[in-house]
C-alpha cells in the first residue's frame, strides 16, 4: 500500500495491544504506519498441540461435512497436524480472511470466508445453510466461540469439537503495569478477543483501569463494543473487522483530536 496514505499522528500516540504473546508484530507493523507505537499486553500464549489424540480427531472430521476453523491459530495447529494433501477435498469454512488465508497457503482448496468477519457473518454464509443431519467439525481452542456452536446444533447439524490449541493464561509482567502506568499522550486500546479484555482488566489497578476505560477504545465487532461498554468504557469505535491494518486505522482516528 502506498505509505503517502498515512500520516503520522501528531502528537505521538500508543496502541495497546491485547494479542497473544509473541503475535503482536502484524499489529505493531500496521500501527507504525500511522505514526503509532504497540505497547503489548498479553493475557496468555497459545501452545499447539501435537499429539496423536488431536491427529485422530481431525481426520475423523475430514470425514464429515464440514470443518469450521474460528481463528488463524487453529488453522496453524491443525495443519502442522494432518497432511497438506487430505485438506484439498475438504470443504472448510473459516471465521474471518486472516483464517482463510492460513487454509489456502496449506494447500486448503474449499475455503469460505464472510466478509463480516465475526460469528455472525460466519453462520450467514450458504455453507452454514441445510445443516440438517450434517457432520460438522469446529477447528478451535477450549473456551469462547459459543455462538458458533450452539447455532450448528440448532440447525440439526451433528457437531464435533477438535481443539487444536488452548490459550495459557499469564500474569501482566509488574514492568508491563509500571509501563502502562507511565505511558503519556494518547492512547487507544485494541480489542479483537473479548476474553482477552476481560483477563487483562482483571489485572489492571483501579486507578488504570479507570484510565482505560476514559481512553478511546477499537473494537472488532458489534459484540466486542457492547462487551467494551458493559465494562464502563466511554469512547468505544468499532473497526471495519479484526485484521491489523482495519484495526490501526480505526485507532489512527480515534487517536486524532476532532477536526485534525
């Protein structure tokens, strides 16, 4: 993309972060075209699993109808499982384009995609129609993504549950607080998990978290800004979806003072 269509906040300003640990660079690199610095804020760190149990369970859900992967990380997990080649024929559906494309750059064939890139834009799709008496898989980690999964059995679908990952949790290290704590001029946070925000403010001070929630927040979907509000934050903006580059530039604006 051309970088003449960004330009710098002025003054300098601060995206936090609420990635996993150690997956904060696509957002850091989409911040600093903004003119934007990432501080990062990890609740936990995925660990992938690798064992024959998992294996076994995937290749039973390459036998059904459909496989649903709800993140790039269970997209990652499940293919380091099971051999390129048995995912050409398989008709997948993925949450969001950053989960397709993990599919797609393994050798995935039959890949859907919303283009509202939450829960809701995944059930919408004509894939996730007719699911009566069908055998669907959802590709994910322990926790979240109910939605998907009570929607799939009430459409008669007979669902299968493969975790390819889990999400361990972690402390916010005392020098991250302390950083938070001294970070100047503005600031927006950036909420695509909403577990994630909600481990991260379990951490914080009263007096930050009181902070937080009078700075301008983005949020991923119309769920993560009603999630964002029930938790007192003021200034919540919705990003046109999850991808780093839609939640920098949703950042970028609600990082500018009005009229400049």
């Amino acid at each position: 993309m051309n970088s003449r269509a960004y330009a710098p906040a002025t003054p300098a300003w601060h995206l936090i972060s609420l990635r996993p640990a150690g997956q904060h660079a696509a957002l850091r690199r989409a911040a600093a075209r903004f003119g934007a610095r990432t501080l990062a804020v990890s609740p936990w760190r995925l660990r992938l699993h690798d064992d024959d149990a998992t294996r076994d369970a995937l290749l039973q859900a390459l036998a059904g109808d459909l496989l649903v992967f709800t993140s790039p990380a269970a997209a990652t997990a499940a293919m380091r499982l099971v051999p390129a080649e048995r995912w050409e024929a398989a008709t997948l559906v993925a949450v969001g384009e950053g989960t397709a494309r993990v599919l797609r750059r393994h050798g995935a064939g039959n890949v859907s995609a919303p283009a509202r890139m939450d829960s809701e834009g995944l059930l919408a799709l004509p894939a996730m129609a007719g699911l009566q008496g069908k055998r669907v898989a959802l590709v994910t980690a322990p926790g979240g993504r109910g939605v998907i999964a009570a929607q799939v059995q009430a459409r008669g679908a007979r669902l299968q549950r493969v975790d390819v990952y889990e999400r361990v949790p972690q402390a916010l290290p005392a020098a991250t607080l302390a950083r938070l704590q001294a970070l100047a001029g503005p600031a927006v946070l950036a909420v695509s998990s909403g577990e994630a925000l909600e481990r991260v403010l379990s951490q914080l001070p009263p007096t930050l978290r009181q902070r937080w929630q009078q700075q301008p927040a983005v949020v991923a979907s119309e769920r993560l800004r009603a999630l964002a509000a029930a938790h007192g934050f003021a200034h919540v903006h919705v990003a046109a979806g999850p991808l780093p580059a839609q939640l920098a530039a949703a950042a970028y604006a609600a990082a500018r003072p009005s009229g400049h």
